[in-house]
C-alpha cells in the first residue's frame, strides 16, 4: 500500500482546545496518507506495514498557518516603525508591485516557499498580489513543495498605489475569473487551491464586491480577508461605508462574511463590537490570530479568549510580513504572550491562553479549515513533524508536556527530521 506506514515515538495532538493528547513511546499508523490512530501496541492489521523507529524523538501534527502573505516574504523585519495604513504604502504595495515582473517573482517566491517547505508548518492559506500569471507561479512553486495551501490572487481596484491597483472593479473580476479558471481547469493542482481575496474594505469598491460575490456562487471558492486590525483603518471603514453598522457588516452587505457553504477566514479582528462575533458565531467565520503583526504594527490584542468562549474558530496566522516569522511555533508562544498582556492590562475575565490551548490553535484549530486536519485523531489527513528536541534536554528528566512547552518556545532549538503531508515526507522531495 502506497503510503502507509507506522512511525514509533512520542506522539503528541490535540483532541481539543483543553485536552492534549501524550502518547510515550507509542505507534502512529498512517493508512493511505490517513491517520488510523495510535497505540501502545501495534494491532495485528498492521504489522507488515513499514516500520520507521523514531524512538525518542517528538511527533506531532504539520502546523498551520491561516494567514501569510508571501510577496511580503522579501522584506520582513523592515518597517516595523510604522503603523498599518503607513506601513501598506511605504513597504507592502512597492513590493507588491515588482511582482508583475515574473523573473523577479520566481527568485522571491521561490525562496519563501523553500523555507517554508523546510519549516514546521504544513498548510497554509496565502495572500499572494493581483497579478495573475506571478499567483499561477506561486501555486506551481507552491504544489512542487508537497505542502498544501489555498492561494489567493488578491483584488484591489482602489485606494493604493499606482503601480499596484488594478485598473478598476471590470479589470480585477475579469482577472479573477481567469486566474481561477485556469487554476482550477488547466493547472488541475492536487494540493493548491484557490480562494477568493479581496484584500480589505478600504480596498475594493462596491462594483468589485459584488462581481466577486458572483464569483464565489459560480465556483463555490472560499474566501479570506482582513477585519478589524487598526483603529485608523476601521474609521476609513466607516467613512467609505457609511450605512455598515461595522466593519463585518461592511462585508455581510455582499454577502462577502461566511455562511453555509462559504468558508471565510478574517484576519486580525482585534477591534470587535458584540454583535460581530455574534454574526461571525453564526456564520462560522474563522479568525486568523496573528500576534506578532498585532505587536509590530502596533495594532492592538484580539480578544481570543471571548472568541473561544463563544466557539468562534480560531486558527494563527504568521502575518508575514507584518509577522518576521513563517514558523507557527512562534505564533503559539506570542499568542500566550499577548494574551498575558491582555489579561493583566485589559479584561481580568479573560484568562491568559494555556500552552495547550496555544497549540491547539496552531494545529487541530486553524487546521479545521482545511478539513480533518491538525490532529492525530482516526481518519485526520496524515501530516506529521518528526522532532529532535535533544537541543533542548536539561539535567533531570523532562515529561512530554514540559517537552513540548520547550520545542513551542525555542524551536530554532530543534531539527525538524521527517515532515508528512497527507503521508508524503516532503523533507524529501528534490529540489
Ligand atoms: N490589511 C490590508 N492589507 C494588509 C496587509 O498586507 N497586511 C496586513 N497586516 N494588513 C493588511
Ligand atoms: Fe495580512
């Protein structure tokens, strides 16, 4: 059977945001590129599988990474002096802008998909620019790597930069149907996806909205966004959409904010009235977490524990460039972090996130997106880290919880040794 195969070690998954799942010295059975489960000992139906010994070594689910952009790749860690608004036109749309060379799209999206094929995550939902033949590079590049992802060739036709903004709302919908035309029909990717990215109110005319609500009718496509991140954005919200009663609704008036059958992710969200996370509730709106961006851009802390506390999904997000860092590892221990912040200076009701709340969010909680994903639960897609945390041992013995809180803290620490998805080691796939 192709692709199915037994790994020995320390398993450890997430069965929900409070319950962490430590299986030590145990076997994780990948069945057709599916989990079957894991065990103490291997059952009969499964020993002529192949049998990888990682005695020793930590397993855990790929991460996930609801919210990246990858043209902005090329110059994180820059700008960080600088608010959202600011930050957008003096760095993230000149760069943007470039990609409509493709010789210059290939050199940086090839280097943002090789770290992250080397990196722990192992889906990702992607901002890539408004040009269609650099997002079809970027979807290629992006299938090579044996990662999966949904990309979106962003829409933008208002508000930005000269050599960046589409010419108007006609240009970007006939864009965008080619680009998810030839996607979904020509390319007929197996890992790569497309989803529809207007890239944020202050963005998109109403014209646009609502070609790109057709759109999604016509293909059913998911779609993700920006809410709520910066409080100078939300007044220019409010300004360009008087008659919204929020930013969500800004959305929900073209139908553009989940829903049966339309899957949407939100980034941010760190400004929310009430009776948003109650239409975000109904509507099953995921929210990209992304505390690193919130804290170099200044942006504010989202209220997490009041999304979990009302079953809002909730997955993190690199933000790169906003974010410095692709690794969902380092969103975990930010998320805590700010959510310390949070509890302490802002809303003594919120307790702060647990380690394994963090690494829920970061696996089985933004993985939700995808599907079964992020959790080593029977029938979960197989995607697997095979961890050597031996950096990180101390001189006493540690348990495989306090193992897992060091790996989540100092992962530069650890070598990421095997990396499955859907039960392929894309470690190995040529490059
Ligand atoms: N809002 C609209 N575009 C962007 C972007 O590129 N990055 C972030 N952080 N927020 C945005
Ligand atoms: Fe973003």
């Amino acid at each position: 059977m192709e692709n199915s195969f037994v790994l020995k070690g320390n398993v450890c998954y997430s069965i929900s945001p409070g319950e962490l799942a430590l299986a030590a010295n145990s076997y994780l059975v990948c069945e057709e590129g599916l989990c079957a489960g894991v065990f103490q000992e291997l059952p009969e139906q499964y020993r002529r599988l192949p049998l990888e010994d990682c005695t020793g070594k930590m397993i855990l689910p790929g991460l996930v990474d609801l919210h990246v952009h990858a043209p902005q790749y090329t110059f994180r860690c820059l700008g960080m002096d600088m608010e959202l608004i600011e930050w957008l036109s003096h760095y993230a749309f000149p760069e943007e802008a470039k990609y409509s060379d493709l010789i210059y799209a290939e050199k940086a999206y090839g280097s943002f998909v090789e770290d992250l094929r080397r990196g722990p995550n192992t889906r990702a939902a992607v901002f890539a620019t408004c040009h269609v033949p650099a997002s079809l590079l970027l979807m290629d590049l992006l299938e090579a790597s044996g990662l999966v992802t949904l990309v979106g060739k962003v829409n933008m036709d208002r508000n930005s930069h000269p050599d960046l903004q589409e010419a108007d709302a006609r240009t970007s919908i006939r864009d965008t149907e080619d680009w998810v035309s030839r996607a979904l029909k020509e390319k007929a990717y197996r890992n790569t996806e497309p989803i529809l990215t207007p890239r944020f109110i202050p963005s998109c005319s109403d014209d646009l909205m609502v070609g790109l609500k057709e759109i999604q009718r016509k293909y059913g496509l998911p779609l993700q966004s920006h809410l709520s991140e910066n409080k100078g954005e939300i007044a220019w919200v409010r300004e360009l959409c008087p008659a919204a009663a929020n930013y969500s609704a800004a959305y929900d008036h073209f139908g553009l904010f989940g829903g049966e059958g339309t899957p949407t992710i939100m980034a941010h969200c760190v400004w929310m009235e009430e009776e948003e996370l109650e239409l975000m509730e109904a509507r099953r709106v995921f929210v990209a977490h992304c505390p690193q961006s919130n804290m170099n851009l200044a942006s504010g802390i989202a209220p997490i524990r009041r999304f979990l506390n009302r079953g809002i999904p909730v997955g993190l997000g690199s933000d790169v460039a906003g974010g410095c860092h692709t690794s969902i590892f380092r969103a975990m221990s930010d998320a805590i972090q700010v959510s310390k912040l949070y509890w302490r200076l802002l809303d003594q009701q919120a307790a702060p996130l647990t380690i394994e709340e963090a690494f829920y969010l970061g696996t089985k909680g933004g993985g939700a997106f995808f599907g079964k994903v992020g959790s080593f639960l029977p029938s979960y897609e197989f995607d697997a880290l095979v961890i050597d945390d031996s950096g990180l041992r101390a001189p006493y013995d540690l348990s495989l919880s306090q193992r897992l809180a060091r790996i989540i803290y100092q992962p530069d620490r650890c070598a990421i040794e095997r990396k499955f998805v859907r039960g392929r080691d894309i470690l190995r796939i040529d490059s």
